[in-house]
C-alpha cells in the first residue's frame, strides 16, 4: 500500500500516524506545503500574546520526529499541485527548488484545510492587513506587535478574531473590533454572547457592531480602515478574521464532488466521490449530527478524529464518521463561552421545533469561596425532550457543562435523562444538584406541565395591551436595582398573604432573578386557581436581551 497524505497538520498528521500503527509495511508519504508539520494552530494567538513564550511549544511534533517515530517520508516546503485520477498520480512541487515531479498512490487522502478568507475589499493586499493560520503568519504579527504597535484593528468578531483580542490586549495593543453581525461570537445566539460583547468594553476594547469594512488606505503610520459608516479608524495592524474558505482547488480539478459551499463532499468513511481518494478536517463537508443536513465545521477535534478513521477505512477497518455537532468553546478575558449542537437561531432557521430553558448556577456550591455563576442554555424538543443543543457563558465550569451536553447529544439523551445524572461532587468542584440536573429539572418539569414557561423575549415583544400581568416576586431591594417595566413587586414570602391582589382574568408572568422562586410562585399561584407561568431564567435572562442592561455575569455570585 502507498499512502499519500496532503497537508501534514491537525487531519493529515494524525492520519499518518494512526496509518503507521495499523501498518508496518505501507509506504506512507506526506506532503506539507509549509516548513511545519503537526503544529498548534489553536495555540497561535497566544504566542503572539506571550503566553506561550516558546515558539517551539507549538510544534506538536516535526518532521524528524514524525520520520523517526512512525517511519513517515515527510515532505516540507512540497505543495501537492494536480491529482490524476486515472493515472492515480500527483504532481508535486518542491518548493526550495521549483522542481515538479510525479508520485503514484494506491490511496490519497486529502486533509488540505482552509484558507482564511480575504475579502475582495479595495486595499485588502496593503501591507499591515494580515490573517492568522500558520506560525509564520503568527510570526509576522508577533514581531509586528515587537516593534511597537500601539492601535489595532481585527475585522471578524468570530473565535479567532476574539482570542487576538485579548493577546493584543495583553500586549498593550488599543485594539477595535468591527463585525457584520449585531453581536459577537456568530455561532452563539445573541444574548448568550452579550456577556463576551460586556467583557469587552469592560476591558477597553471599542466593539462596533453591525459594521463592515469597506476599504483599507494607506496612512503615513500604517492603514486606515474605512468603514461602511464613514467612520475612519487609524490602526498600524489589521487582522482580518471573517471566515475561513475550504482548500478545494486540487479536489475541484481533479473532478471531485464538493457541495454548495466548496466543502469536499465524503460519504460517512470519509471516501470523496472517488474510492481511491479520502479527504478530512477543514476541507471537507460534514453532516451536522442535530438537523442531518450538509455542513462544514472548521474544528481541530473533528480533524484529528476524521484523520483517525480515515486511516482506519483505508487499513481494512470500516469506522462511520457520526457527523460533527460543532462542539467549541472560547476563552475571553476571564470568561469563557461554549457550545454544542444547534444554536436556538439555526433551529429556526431549519424551522425545527424546540424549547428553551435557561438557568444560571454557581459553578460550584454557593456556600464554598469562589463560586462563579454561570448562564447555561439548553434546547430540547418539545415532544420527546431530546438534546438539541446547549450554550454557556461563564467563568469557570463553563467547559465541564458543555461537554457534558455534547457527551448527551451524541448519546441522543433527553432532558429527563440530565435530571438524572450523577456527576462527580464535592463543594469546590460542583454541588448535589450540578448545573446540568439544574437545567434536567427546569426542562423536565416544563415537558410535564409542572410549571408553564414564558420566553422573555414573548412577554418583552408582545404589545402593552395583550402583555401578561408582570409579577416580580424578588425583594424590595433587588426590585430597586432594576426590573422589568410594568411589574408589579410581590415578593414570593408574602405571595400567599397577597392573593387578593392579583388578577384572575389574566395571565400571570411570574419572575424572579434567575427563576427559582419565580417557579416556586408559580406552583403556589397555579394551585391556587391563578393562569400563571414562570418567566424563564427570570431577570437575569432578561438582562441578556436588553442592550443597555449590563449582564453582569459577575466573577462570584
Ligand atoms: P490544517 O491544520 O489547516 O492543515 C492543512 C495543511 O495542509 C496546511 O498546513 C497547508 O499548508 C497544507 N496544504 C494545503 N494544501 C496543500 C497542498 N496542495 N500541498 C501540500 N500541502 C497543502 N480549532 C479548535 O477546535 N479549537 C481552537 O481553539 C482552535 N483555534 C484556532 C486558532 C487559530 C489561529 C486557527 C488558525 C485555527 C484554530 N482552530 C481551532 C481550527 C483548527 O486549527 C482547524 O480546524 C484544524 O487545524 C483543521 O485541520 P486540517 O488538517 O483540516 O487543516
């Protein structure tokens, strides 16, 4: 057998070396186009920021390793320019020399990633407009950083767009970040990404939102980057960071199918529409594990599991790709945002129907120092509760819970199965009821008709005239300090003594400040006769929806 590999980083390396343990005898060559196999993209935008200090912590493995470890012909500065399907030939090109030669395979895998997008914007190619894929992109914009940097521009609030932020941040960088979209962080749903957007000019970075560049000029100190506003921003640096296009030119030659968004198309063993060709990571369309539909998900994880089974079909062992669930998280700052499955927005988009719970625990028990809250956002079906997705936003805690979700998702678990779920406790770890059953009961009791539930965003959308009776049962003093327009305050220890002066014509929308006792007023109020549903997550929810309201995700709760 003759393997060849293209692209020596996240899906191609870890093919090769899962090729080389299940075959001793194959001729496995891979071929990299950059000087670096096996190097740490996701690390990259904390070397520029100094975190990780040494360039060399990045590289996962190299060449020399790759060839005395696992018997691999690696084969740098090489790009891989056609594929000859009948001939099963590629034609390779050393890049030091110009030299172009042909290479035969028995198989071919394709793991060529994707390519930051440049948007065909006037100015784009200036220099001082850079993007961030490979280390001597990091490279660049580290020692741009080093000779003194002192305001920035990254266009694309997206994961790498953001991670930039705070490493330019941290290295004394003004930086301003424009973004299409009306929030930060596009795969969250919006108010889920309000306490990102907060932390941001909570640490002085200037976000504009629902603002595009339009064009770049050259100015006597670097660029100036006009936007679709008018608006001018000065900045000696420039990172673009609005998307990545998947490396498809070699599959679209060679006459391989790709789907509507360039992504390689491949059955679920990886195989592309030719037998003898496998393609992963980046490059290649996936099935999304929720909706089933066509997707592409440029992830580290589904590339180096893809690189995996890809190898193991091409070795005799016939392993299934489940599909990808976009499973991702990002740390801003001292916070951290996650999520798995389908977003509430690409529900609607698909017209899927859902439910929605939102709760905000602590982290761990309240009672032990140092407990975080946290907001977490579940989506289920309405019929049979099954997972279809979950978002958090937090402080610590945050990954755990996810990755929980995606371990429920990929098992087809429901909302009454996180009821149930026991998970590992102790105070300074997490609580006898951890956030995840939190979210279980919440989502349960809704399904079984316990505790009807209102979105906030209904009651704050509905017209004044056909808006529920607004009941806030917090305290006098957390009423004070803000509150919903048009409710009325009763706290939930004198709900009882106060029956007589709530309607029994109307709905009744019960809040409180994350939705505990908002649910324990709404037992009380149902059992006593009253149409009353619970406002779910309470005020805290609702803050995340109203522009000028801080979230205030604080760092203790
Ligand atoms: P790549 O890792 O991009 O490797 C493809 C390689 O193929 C490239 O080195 C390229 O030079 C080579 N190549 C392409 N065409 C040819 C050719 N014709 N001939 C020879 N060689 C070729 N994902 C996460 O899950 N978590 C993170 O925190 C995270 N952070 C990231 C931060 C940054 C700055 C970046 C850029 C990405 C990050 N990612 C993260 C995404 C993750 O790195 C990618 O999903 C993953 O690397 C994809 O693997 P891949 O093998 O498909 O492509």
């Amino acid at each position: 057998m003759k393997l060849i590999i293209i692209g020596g980083v996240a899906g191609g390396a870890s093919a090769a070396a899962r090729a080389r343990r299940l075959s001793e005898d194959a001729e496995i060559i891979v071929i990299e186009r950059g000087p670096e196999v096996s190097f740490a993209n996701c690390g990259l935008p904390y070397y520029v920021g100094g975190e990780i200090a040494e360039r060399d912590k990045l590289l996962v493995s190299t060449p020399d390793r790759l060839r005395s470890r696992f018997n691999l012909d690696v084969r740098t500065r090489s790009s891989v320019e056609a594929i000859d399907r009948v001939t099963r030939t590629v034609r390779i090109r050393d890049l030091a020399s110009g030299r172009e030669y042909q290479e035969a395979y028995d198989k071919l895998i394709l793991a060529p990633g994707a390519a930051p997008l440049r948007p065909p914007i006037p100015g784009v190619d200036l220099p001082g407009i850079v993007t961030l894929r490979n280390m001597q992109d990091a490279d660049r914009i580290k020692e741009r950083i080093d000779r003194g940097v002192t305001q920035a521009v990254i266009v694309g609030a997206g994961f790498i767009g953001l991670e930039l932020v705070e490493n330019f941040v941290r290295r004394g960088v003004a930086t301003t970040v424009v973004e299409l979209q009306d929030q930060v962080l596009p795969p969250f749903d919006k108010e889920m990404s309000k306490p990102i957007l907060d932390t941001l000019r909570a640490r002085g970075v200037t976000v504009l939102l629902s603002e595009s560049a339009e064009g770049f000029e050259e100015s006597s100190g670097g660029v100036n980057v006009r936007l679709k506003s008018g608006r001018r921003l000065p900045a000696q640096l420039v990172v673009l960071g609005v998307g990545v296009r998947p490396e498809n030119k070699l599959a679209v030659d060679a006459g391989l199918e790709v789907g509507p968004r360039g992504g390689i198309r491949v059955n679920e063993y990886l195989q592309s529409s030719d037998p003898h060709i496998f393609a992963v990571g980046d490059a290649i369309e996936v099935r999304d594990v929720v909706s089933g539909e066509p997707t592409q998900v440029p992830l580290a994880g589904p590339a180096n599991r893809q690189g995996r089974i890809a190898a193991d079909n091409i070795f005799g062992r016939a392993v299934r790709y489940r599909g990808t669930q976009g499973t991702a998280i990002v740390g801003v700052f001292d916070r951290t945002a996650a999520l798995t499955g389908a977003s509430e927005k690409a529900l609607r988009r698909a017209k899927l129907p859902f439910r929605k719970v939102y709760v905000h625990p602590a982290h761990h028990a309240g009672y032990f120092p140092g407990a975080e809250q946290m907001t977490l956002k579940v989506l289920f079906h309405p019929g049979s509760g099954k997972i279809l997705g979950a978002q958090a936003v937090g402080g610590a805690g945050v990954d755990k819970r996810i990755d929980v979700l995606a371990v429920a998702i990929q098992a087809g678990m429901t909302v009454f199965d996180l009821e149930e779920m026991e998970l590992a406790y102790a105070p300074q770890y997490g609580s006898a009821k951890d956030p995840i059953n939190m979210a279980g009961f919440v989502a349960a009791g809704l399904l079984r008709g316990d505790h009807p539930q209102l979105d906030v965003e209904s009651v704050v959308a509905a017209p004044p005239n056909e808006r529920p009776f607004l009941l806030d049962v917090r305290t006098p003093q957390e009423f004070a300090s803000g509150n919903i327009p048009g409710a009325v305050n009763i706290p939930v220890d004198h709900l009882r003594s106060r029956l007589r002066d709530l309607p029994r014509d109307r709905q009744i929308a019960v809040y409180c400040q994350v939705g505990q006792r908002g649910y324990l007023a709404t037992r009380i109020l149902l059992q006593h006769g009253f149409n009353a549903s619970n406002v779910g997550g309470g005020y805290k929810t609702y803050s995340l929806f109203q522009p000028d309201c801080h979230s205030g995700v604080p760092a203790t709760s």
